[in-house]
C-alpha cells in the first residue's frame, strides 16, 4: 500500500515536471518566433539537412566500400605488386613524416651561438 502511493506521488511529480517543461518550451517558442524565428520552420530544415547528410553517408561509405573491394580484387590478382605498393607508400610517408619532425625540430631549436 506504501509503495503504491509512493508510485503515484511520483508520476504525479513527474507530470508536473513534464507539464512544466512544456510550458517553458512553448514560452521559448513563442519568444523566439516573435524575434523572427519559426522553431517548427528551423525543425523541418534541420530534419531535411539531416536527411540530406545521411544521404551523403551512405554514397561514401558504398563509394569506400566498392574501391576497398577493387583493391582488394587487384591485391588478390597480383600480390606482389600489391606488396611492392604498399612498401612504398610506406617509405613514402615514413619519408615525409621524418622530414616534418626535422623541420618541427628545427624551427624550434634554440641554438647557444
């Protein structure tokens, strides 16, 4: 019996919340629509950018997805050339890393002369 009015002192509470919550946000609502800015206009712009943009992720990731497969077939057909690639792309970019870090180096070096 104690704990059912508990439970119910509790929804009530959190009715009043929501109720609250409501009415502050209709209140912004109204704040912002008097300044110009129609909250359920900026809702359906953001929903159509968010559609708009989860379009786009999905292009790109089939896009990845169907170059990882040639590259994957190509790999498969010629593994050595597939090697001697990716040893030198990896020379490559050891080559250039080593040249930023010395140039990093260098211009923060305080020389004693």
């Amino acid at each position: 019996m104690a704990q059912e009015h508990f439970a119910h002192d509790a929804r009530q509470a959190i009715e009043a919340q929501i109720a609250e919550l409501r009415g502050q946000i209709h209140s912004i609502s109204r704040s912002l629509k008097g300044n110009g800015l129609d909250v359920d206009h900026l809702r359906k712009d953001a929903k159509g950018l968010f559609g708009g943009a989860t379009k786009n992720v999905q292009r790109v990731t089939h896009y990845a997805q169907d170059e990882a497969k040639a590259v994957a077939k190509v790999a498969r057909k010629n593994p050595t050339g597939a090697t001697t690639a990716l040893t030198l792309a990896a020379a490559i970019g050891i080559g250039i890393g080593y040249a930023l870090s010395q140039m990093h180096h260098e211009t923060h070096q305080k020389h004693w002369w």
